[in-house]
C-alpha cells in the first residue's frame, strides 16, 4: 500500500501578525514544505500538503482534515519565509498540540524546521509529539513513513536525523533518545521543483513595499530559491540552524530559470522574492542568471537579500535590466563597534558609496536595521535611526534583537521561555536587553522609530513621486495602526 502522509502548517497568524495580518502581510508560500512535499513524491508517497496559515484553516479544522484522509504519517511544518520564523511560529505548534491531545488523535506525528532541530526534546516534551524531524529531514521523512507502514525493515533506529521520547503518552517524563544527524545533500539539485500547479501563485500575496507603485496586484506571487544557508556567523543569526554548520550550498542555474519560465508561462507571476538568505554571493553566478534572464526579456518586479561587500555597480546595472527592482542590505546598525560586537564581519565596507550606487542606478532599497544588539545604548539606537533618515530609504525593516535558538545570543535569555514573546508584531513580542537597556526600551524604540519613520513628510513625498498616490495612502493606512504591547502597557 502506497504510505500517505500530510504535511501541514498551523494557523497563529492573529498571533504573529496581529493587525498587520490583513492588509499589510505578505501571504507567503511555505518553499520549504513544498520542497519536502515534491521528495516525497518523487520517492513513490502520497503527500497531502496543508498550508493552514495561507487558507485561514484553524486547528480544529486541520484536524478534520487529518481524520478525514487517515494518514499514516503527519508532519508539522515549523517555518516560514525567514529562518527565525521557525521559533515565531512555535507557539502556535504548541497551542495546536494542546487541541490535538484534547481531541484525542490517534496518528503518528512529527515536528520538522530549524528550531526544533536545535531544540527537539524540549519540543518533544512540549508537544507530544511522537516525533522531531531534525535537519533536512528529506530522506528521514521518507523512511519514517516507510518505517510506520511496515517497509523499512531496517528499524527505526537506523533512521537518520530522528528523535523521540520513550513513551510520548508521558511526554514529559519519558525517556529522551535520537539516531545521528542526517547528512546534507552534497547535489541540490536532486530536489525536485516546487509544483506551482499546486502551489497556486493566486494564493499567495507579494510583501507591501514589494509592489510599490502597483499596490493592487500584489497576487500572483511566488518566491524561488537558488541556494541554501550563509558563509558568515553574524552571532544573532539562525540561518544555518538547519544545517548544523556554516555553509551555503547552491543550485544551478539552470533549474532556477527553468523554475521562473514556468511561473511566468503558465501562472502569470511578475511579483518574485528570492528565498536566499544571500542572494548576491557569488558574482559569476549572478551574471550567468543574468544572462539567462537577459535572454528571455520577461518584465519581472523581484527583490533578494545582498551584503554591502558582495555587491557592485556592474552587477547592479545587470540585476536592475532583468528586473530586480528591490535589493535589501542587511546594514544591522550605523556603530562600528555594535557591528565588531555582533560578529557582523563588516570592515573596510563603505556603506556611503553602495547606497548611492544602488540608487543611481535605480535600484529601491529595502533596509533592515537592528535595534537592541547586546553593546548598544540610547545613542547607538538613535545613531542607527538617524541613518535611516539620512538616506530615505523607500523601506525600512526595524527589528530588536531576539534570542534565537541555536545562536549565541540565546545563552542571554532570562528565565522560563513563552515562545510567545519571539513574535515581532504580537501583542506578547518581548526582545533581548542589552548591556545598558531594558527589553521595554529596546521595543518602545523600536516601535516609535518604525511609525515616526514611515510618517515623515519627506518620505511620503518621495514614496509619492516615486510610486504614486495609492501607495503614499497604503502607508498612511498603515502607521495610522499602532501595535499594542503587553510589556509597553507594563512598563
């Protein structure tokens, strides 16, 4: 009998998004679950996938759907278009769980993502769940299927990259145990392609900023990935919690723009994130993708991930013609030594020259500060801010600092740990301090630095000249919406 499975995400959105989750979300695909999907396929499985968050299914309603189709195998799927949005979504994989015990399911389940890898028997004793995928988990989830039908008559133990307790009925006192890690695929392109048949474009909705100028076709969207993990080890990051290491591993070329003629042919997408956590990494690769681009002439609005050291203005001049419209740099902070502090690895980068190439050339900016990192005062907080402002970026992305998982920054987290508090929009978000401010100022900065930045008149200005009067209204809808904050109400 052909083994069934279903891999689902939960539905926190209200949770993680609060009033951000209408209008101003992006609704993303879940590329790594579809990834999971397409191998087990590929492998001979039958593969329901649930993307409960994109379709607005609630726990009760995943449930019926897992009874209905008994499955032998049912996987959680612990992530979302970031690799910190592992641990955000944690909390609402664990208020599921609740329900499932409550309801009294009775088939076998796992938890897959980066932070149950680096955290599978506390995610184990959490949940009760009957068992953590860690890693990849590609192969592991096939032979875990193929195990609990009776057709892998190696054993459980010879599964690689699996942990489980002793009796998950007492999941919280039960025996702790795991087979060894999984190895990483050497070939990623040995995966097969998302299928977008099924993976409907329509139902997925571009990041606001994204589609400036264009605010009301923010659907069909997708997001492609050409390569996995980072070579650096910036000391707040969780990138590589999947992979055990530090390392980025790449797909070819070619069945990146094999991918994106599909979505352009047969699905009409415009609107495309490139997943890569460092996407402008390799400048021989960016110019054969150009090239393949160059060729087909297709009119794209796209936006990927680069470092200030990575990029130039003859890659800048070829990304901006096949339609890469957005680059986003990770410039974290405007203090040198906040930035040595953070294991950012950033010297001799002249920030000042990249920013005015990037626009010249074009290009918008899509900026991601960091408020909160451990060296950081008042003064480095409204030092970065007033960087912010000095170059109007067309967006800013204002983060405080959280303690991830697999990081060196979790050492730094204080007491009993709700998960809750790692979501950055929810009512319950509570960040890291630093050596010299409390969680509450890190947050009320970065609260008010977000809202008095996108209101200033000079930014609505040049969004307005820029992408016109529609988009100016969107941000004036949004920041006329500020998040409530538990700690804030507190302090």
């Amino acid at each position: 009998m052909k083994e069934k499975i279903i891999l689902a995400t939960v539905n926190a959105k209200k949770d993680l998004y609060a009033i951000t989750s209408d209008e101003f979300s992006a609704i993303a695909p879940n590329i790594q679950m579809g990834l999971l999907a397409e191998y087990a396929r590929s492998k001979g499985l039958e593969v329901l996938v649930v993307e409960s968050d994109v379709d607005g299914i609630s726990y009760d309603g995943l449930m019926d759907i897992v009874e209905k189709e008994k499955p032998s195998l049912f996987g959680i799927i612990c992530s979302g278009a970031n690799p910190s949005s592992s641990t955000m979504v944690v909390a609402g994989v664990v208020d599921f769980f609740v329900r499932f015990h409550e309801r009294q399911m009775k088939v076998k389940t796992f938890i897959w993502g980066a932070h149950p890898t680096v955290l599978p028997e506390r995610t184990l004793r959490e949940t009760g769940a009957h068992f953590v995928v860690r890693g990849e988990g590609y192969q592991t989830i096939v032979d875990l299927a193929r195990f609990l039908n009776g057709n892998h008559p190696a054993g459980m133990e010879s599964i690689s990259g699996l942990s489980f307790l002793s009796d998950p009925a007492d999941f919280k006192n039960a025996t702790y145990a795991q087979t060894p890690d999984s190895v990483l695929l050497d070939d990623l392109n040995v995966l097969p392609p998302i299928d977008w048949s099924r993976m409907d474009p329509r139902r997925y909705r571009a990041h606001n900023w994204h589609t400036f100028g264009d605010m009301d076709h923010r659907s069909p969207y997708a997001i492609i990935w050409t390569s996995f993990g980072c070579p650096f080890k910036c000391n707040f990051c969780s990138i590589n919690n999947l992979f055990g290491k530090r390392i980025q591993r790449f797909r070819s070329i070619d069945n990146v723009v094999k991918e994106i003629d599909i979505l352009v042919k047969q699905h009409g997408v415009r609107h495309i994130k490139i997943l890569d956590e460092l996407f402008v990494a390799n400048a021989r690769r960016i110019e054969e993708f150009c090239d393949r681009l160059d060729e087909r002439g297709y009119d794209l609005n796209m936006w990927g991930y680069s470092r200030v050291d990575t990029i130039s203005r003859h890659l800048l001049k070829r990304l901006k013609k096949v339609g890469m419209n957005w680059i986003s740099y990770g410039f974290e902070s405007a203090t040198d030594a906040v930035l040595h502090g953070a294991e950012k690895g950033c010297k001799n980068m002249d920030v000042d020259g990249v920013i005015r190439m990037t626009k010249d050339e074009g290009v918008s900016i899509c900026a991601d500060v960091m408020f909160g990192l451990w060296d950081e005062d008042m003064d480095a907080l409204k030092r970065t801010y007033d960087f912010l402002v000095k170059y109007n970026f067309e967006w800013a992305n204002m983060y405080p600092v959280f303690g991830y998982p697999g990081t060196k920054l979790f050492e730094k987290v204080e007491g009993a740990i709700d998960w809750k508090t790692y979501a950055l929009y929810g009512y319950d978000c509570r960040p890291l301090p630093t050596k010299h401010l409390t969680s509450a100022q890190v947050l009320r900065f970065r609260d008010e630095a977000f809202m008095r930045y996108h209101s200033r008149p000079e930014y609505l200005s040049m969004l307005e000249k820029r992408f016109g009067a529609p988009t100016r209204a969107h941000i004036e809808r949004m920041v006329a919406l500020p998040l409530k904050r538990r700690i804030l109400e507190q302090s």
